[in-house]
C-alpha cells in the first residue's frame, strides 16, 4: 500500500551500452515481489530484456547499442496485486500490501487494466538513477494485465506478458495509440488525435503516415461494413501494407489505423512501420 509496505533493495544494470549520461535509460521497478521472490524478479527482468533486443526496431545494432537497461529490486510484504471488485465483473476484493500499490481495475471499470502509485515510482527511481528516460513497473501476479502512461506496468501473467511488456512501452515510450478497436464508443467521437499511429482522415494521400502508404486503390483501404461490431476481415491486402483500416483506439468506426494488424493491436504481432519509424525518431539521438 505504500513505502512501509517494503523495502528498496537496489539498483542492477542488466543491459549496458555505455554512460547513463549519452544513452537512453529503461528501469524496470518490482512490485508484489516478497523479499524471497526477488531472485524471480531478476529472472523475470531477464526475460523483458531479451525479449525486447528480439522485436524489430530493437533488435537492430544501432537501437539495441543505444539501450541501457536496468533493474530496481523492491521487496514487497505481500506478493501480487490489488483486486477490487470490478465495473466489468472482475476482481475479487483482495488487497495485497505492495510497495507501490499496484491495482488491477485501476480505473474503476476495467479489470485488466493495472497501474499504481506511479509518483512513488518515480520519486523511487530518481533517487537512483535520474538520468532515466522511461520506467516499466513489472508486478508479479498470475493475472494479464498492464497499463501505460507516464510509467507503464504490466504483469507476469498470460502466456504474452513478455510483449505486453513491450506494449505498454509503445504507449509510454514513444506516444503510441491502442489500436484495438473494442472498448469504447462504436463511433469515434472526437477529433484528430495526437498520435502519429492513428487518425480520422481516411484518405491514403492525406493522412499523417501518407509518406509510408504501400497501399494503392480506395481510400480507406478497409472500411468496416459495420460499426456495430469489430471488423473481422480478411483485410483484403497484405499483412503488413500501409494504408487506412477503420477501428483503433477502442472504437469500430471513424479512426483508422496504418495497417491491418499491429504489435499496438495485437501483442503477437510486430509493430508496423508507422510505429517502427516513431520509435526510431525517439532512439536515433541516442545511438552509438
């Protein structure tokens, strides 16, 4: 529930490319993990790390070369997460008492959504290392869940937590969107959003990723036939064609995605090259 809830054992680098100062930072914080779990954390951690050095971008020579990657071991007295009682049925009202509270229907409405007291995290890791450019709190509990933002979490459940991981780095990292297109109102009802990974404009030549467009022919490349309900396809193109799909950001109509099916959409899937060139934007800088 809070710092009295565990203690911060440390700060471990687990993948260097040189001085904190010239390269780009990645924490992964524990929470949930009791002081005799921890050696799980570092295997854990271990894990995160070598999965994201094998998804493209992060597995080309310059990116991986510009990565440092720690790990910040804080025990916890009870492990797991908080499971409230949920709007969407989820949750069992179990409270476990975390450094960092972390808590699964951390909005109120939605179980698989899992976040805490991102303040203490950052606080925590600034008294650490605070050159660093992003932290991922890692929660140890057997159910899925994550959550991005200004720090992200997930969780070590499901048989994906290693790219929902990566995932909610697409989020907090580098400013991409959920591309799912369930969960929200069935129409888009806002206007342009900020993402570069997702737009209302349907038209191939005049959307914001226009310069990648591989896609030729109608404009949106894939509209959905029903707005009702998510667009099952088949897409009608390649896998990885560049155009305008309909459904993103958890809605069935009125945004459009680059490509039919994306790591921001799907965790089996990699990211598509509109997200591939907003992560190299964000990494170049920090190239060797």
């Amino acid at each position: 529930m809070s710092r009295s809830d565990g203690n911060v054992v440390g700060l471990r680098h687990i993948a260097d490319a040189g001085s904190p100062e010239a390269r780009w930072n990645l924490v992964i914080v524990a929470d949930g993990y009791t002081a005799a779990q921890l050696p799980r954390f570092a295997a854990d951690a271990d894990q995160v790390r070598d999965r994201l050095f094998e998804v493209p971008p992060f597995n080309r020579p310059a990116i991986r070369g510009a990565i440092n990657i720690y790990r910040l071991d804080v025990s916890s007295t009870d492990s797991g997460a908080d499971k409230p009682r949920c709007e969407d049925g989820g949750g069992t009202g179990h409270i476990s008492r975390t450094f960092f509270d972390s808590t699964f229907c951390s909005d109120g409405k939605t179980q698989r959504l899992l976040y805490g007291d991102a303040r203490l995290v950052m606080e925590t890791v600034d008294e650490h290392l605070p050159q660093w450019h992003q932290i991922i709190v890692l929660v140890n509990d057997s159910e899925r869940g994550g959550a991005g933002g200004n720090v992200a979490w997930f969780s070590n459940g499901g048989d994906d937590w290693r790219e929902v991981a990566i995932h909610e780095l697409g989020h907090s990292a580098f400013g991409l969107a959920d591309e799912y297109d369930y969960g929200g109102p069935a129409q888009w009802p806002g206007g342009e959003p900020d993402e570069p990974n997702i737009s209302t404009v349907r038209d191939i030549g005049r959307v914001k990723w226009h310069g990648s467009v591989t896609a030729t022919g109608a404009s949106p490349t894939r509209a959905n036939p029903n707005c009702d309900h998510s667009d099952q396809g088949p897409s009608g193109v390649g896998a990885n064609i560049v155009g305008t799909f309909e459904g993103a950001k958890y809605s069935h109509c009125g945004l459009y995605r680059p490509v039919w099916n994306c790591m921001m959409r799907t965790t089996s899937a990699p990211f598509c090259p509109v997200c591939t060139k907003a992560i190299i934007e964000v990494m170049d800088p920090f190239a060797p």
